[in-house]
C-alpha cells in the first residue's frame, strides 16, 4: 500500500500521476478551507519537469495529459467554487473561524473592487492562498454569471498552462533537473508568496495612514 501525502506534490504525483492535477487544482479553486492546505504552484510545476524526466526514480508523466487535466481542475473547479459562493452568500465566506480564510476573503473582495471583475479573476490565479476563496467570493457578491465564466477560464489555463509548460521546459533544457524536484518546488513556494507578502504590506500602509490624525 502506498503511503500518500495530500500535501505534498511529489508523493501526489508518484502515486497517482495527472489525475492527482485534475483532482487537487480542482478541490484547491473551489473548496475554501480544503483548498489552502493542498499544493497548486507546488504540483503544477514538478508536473510538468516530470513529463520530461529523464531520473531514474521520477516517474515520467505525459505532457497533454498533464495539460488537460490542469485545465479541466482549474476551469471545473472555479465554477463550482462560484456556485458555492452564489448559494452561500457572505454568510458562508465569514463562518469559517480561520483566521487566514478570513484574511484571504477580504483581499479576494478588495481585489475584485480595486481591478474589476475581468482582470481580478485573471490576477487572482496567480496568488495562492487568494485562488481558494477568489471564486466563491465572486457568486457571494454577485459577479454575472457570463463575465465569470469567461474571465475565470482564461485565468484559469493561462495559470495552469503556463506553470506546466515551464515545468516542462525548464526539464526539457536541463538535464536530470528531475533530481532536483525539492529545491525546485521550495524557488516555487518562495516566488508565489511574493505577491501576498506585497498585497499585505500595501494593506498595512493604508491602515496606518487612514489612522494618521488629520490637520486641521
């Protein structure tokens, strides 16, 4: 029996290849508190390096398969993240007592406030923690149906199209690249926080110069 490890990419993708992309970027855009706990940049990545493996020990995946089943997980899953949201409301985004579900949810309502619906859902994808809570906050308040559809699949596979093929080119021009996965899946984790860490100093500096006295 193999020993699997929900949250980790390397142990997801031994065991059970591309459906593990289909089923965890699928449950990591819909399924709220689910969602921040499995690996998304983290499995997208090491997915693709693998379909050009050439380690001994990786196993080797094929690229379109790895390709659809990104874009069916990411596609399917913002949809039904959007649908929860639409019949859950705010009540169902605020009843959650983590505290970084709560902070991702407003961010999720700031973005789509401060850039608008089309390009929020584009941006969004590419913050992690944020794509968990992102579409079910858009069906919470209230973004058309029509415009979601659309603007969610672009981000979508622009997201999950764009990591694998880098994977794959990154393992396609160096040679056993595979063997360093780890390291690999730590430059991913570092570089997608980047954007959360710049979200939560701009939150920061407004807070503290809406708190600045006024003159008179």
């Amino acid at each position: 029996m193999i020993a699997v490890n929900p949250t980790d990419s390397a142990s997801l993708l031994a065991a059970f290849g591309a459906l593990s992309v289909l089923v965890v970027i699928f449950a990591e855009s819909s399924l709220l508190v689910v969602g921040f706990f499995l690996p998304g940049d983290t499995l997208l990545f090491p997915a693709g390096v693998l379909c050009a493996a050439s380690g001994q020990h990786a196993p080797r995946l094929e690229l379109w398969q790895v390709l659809l089943c990104a874009a069916v997980g990411a596609v399917a899953g913002g949809q039904v993240g959007y649908l929860i949201g639409q019949h859950g409301g705010r009540p169902l985004l605020k009843r959650t007592s983590r505290r970084r579900v709560q902070e991702s949810t407003g961010q999720a309502e700031r973005l789509l406030a401060r850039y608008g619906y089309r390009k929020a859902l584009v941006i969004g994808r590419f913050v992690p923690m944020l794509r968990s809570v992102l579409h079910p906050a858009a069906g919470a308040l209230g973004v058309p149906v029509r415009t979601f559809t659309i603007w969610q699949t672009v981000g979508g596979l622009l997201w999950s199209q764009s990591l694998v093929l880098a994977g794959y080119l990154l393992g396609s021009s160096v040679s056993h690249v595979d063997d360093y996965l780890l390291p690999l899946v730590a430059v991913i984790v570092v570089v997608s926080l980047l954007p959360l860490l710049a979200e939560a100093r701009r939150a920061r500096r407004e807070r503290r110069d809406r708190s600045r006295p006024t003159g008179s």
